[in-house]
C-alpha cells in the first residue's frame, strides 16, 4: 500500500507546544507524517524551546523538539522553500493537512491561494483535492481581515479550530490544556486517541476524576512531595 502520511505544517504563530503535541499523538498512532516548517516557526521554536530546527540536521533537531526518538517513526521533512517537494503536488498521496499553529499571515496566505513556501502551497493542494485541512490559529484579538480570511477558509472546506483550550475535561496543569487542543484537532482528522477526558453528561465528572488521580495538589495518587 502507498504511503499517505498527513501533512503537518507548523507556521510562525506562538503555540509550538501544541504543534509538539498533534505530532507525537500522530506517531503514537502510527501514522506517517510530512513535517513542513515555515521560516518563521523556526523562531518561534527557537523563542518558545531554544531548540533550533534546521533543514540539514532535521532528524535529530526534531528529535529534540518532540522529546523522543525518530529512528524507527515514519517521518518525512520538507523544506518550506522547496516548492517542488511532493506536497506540493495534487498527485501526491497524503490523508490531508493540519496547519498548527496557523499564524494570520498562514491564513491569508492559503485563503487567497498565494502559494509563498511550500506550507501554504501544500494547505491550497489539499483543499482543491478535497481533504481534510485543520488549521488552528491561535491569535487574539482578531481583526476584520483575520475573520475574512478564517471565513474564506471554511468556505473551501477546511475546519477552523481555534487554540481554545476547555476546562470541562479536568485539566490541571498547562500540558493537559495543550492536550486538549491536540485532541480536538486529532477528533477533526478522524484520528484515535486518549489525549483528553471527553464529556460524558455528568456534571464534574472530570473534575472528580482529576482529584482522585491528583488529590495533593496535583501529585499523582501514591506519590508524596520531595523533602
């Protein structure tokens, strides 16, 4: 069977752990992944983790960012600048795209079809291919020009999910926030995963579940604070 990883391009919005976060679960999942960064998120990572991401070393630059080994994971990379990279193709096998973070120049770039690197030009291909396209802005407040475009967006097909953390689902430190998002992005791919508490009619439910697990102030049940 031919390969048809999704594609994940990370753009230079603030917001790289969620980013980390949709990565890791795809591969916990076993699914290959297309990896485009922007030259803007390259900052941003190196900003928000001190880690540098750099086209010839982006095995072990990855590796780093994600926290785990890449030698055995179905990863590809493609450098934002090769817009004659398989992505760019409609031809080329892939699930579809998310675009996470999606900075508002992302956005506007894919919205109007402008094609500048290789993550937009992928993010246009899988629309005009009909597959899905998540992409997550993260940006706040929003301006006319953001909502046109996130509007322009939904009307071509792809899902808009807003970095909206939830706190129905217990969450009781910052990396379960981001697990949230993640997993609403991986609910939008269709894609299994255990990443959050889903609702389940009962009010507190989640809250009660989290106290059970974490009852000393968000120490593990059985585990005691370091002297």
């Amino acid at each position: 069977m031919a390969r048809r990883p999704w594609i994940v391009g990370i753009s230079g919005a603030s917001g790289t752990p969620y980013a980390r976060a949709v990565v890791t679960a795809l591969l916990d999942a076993g699914l290959p992944v297309d990896l485009v960064v922007s030259r803007a998120a390259r900052l941003t990572i190196l900003d928000e983790t001190g880690l540098a991401v750099r086209d010839a070393r982006w095995k072990d630059d990855l590796s780093g960012f994600l926290g785990r080994e890449l030698a055995t994971a179905d990863v590809a990379y493609w450098p934002a600048s090769d817009l004659a990279a398989g992505p760019s193709s409609g031809s080329y096998p892939a699930r579809g795209m998310v675009v996470v973070p999606a900075s508002t120049a992302a956005c506007a770039g894919i919205a109007l079809g402008l094609s500048k690197d290789l993550l937009q030009r992928a993010a246009d291909v899988n629309l005009k291919e009909h597959r899905p396209v998540v992409v997550v802005p993260r940006e706040t407040p929003v301006s006319r020009s953001h909502l046109v475009h996130l509007l322009a967006l939904h009307d071509a097909g792809a899902t808009v999910l807003p970095a909206s953390p939830a706190f129905y689902a217990g969450a009781r430190d910052v990396q379960q926030l981001v697990d949230f998002v993640a997993g609403r992005v991986l609910d939008a791919m269709d894609v299994p995963h255990t990443l959050y508490q889903r609702w389940s009619g009962t009010l507190g439910a989640a809250r009660l579940d989290a106290d059970a697990t974490y009852p000393d102030n968000g120490n593990p049940a059985g585990s005691s604070d370091p002297e």
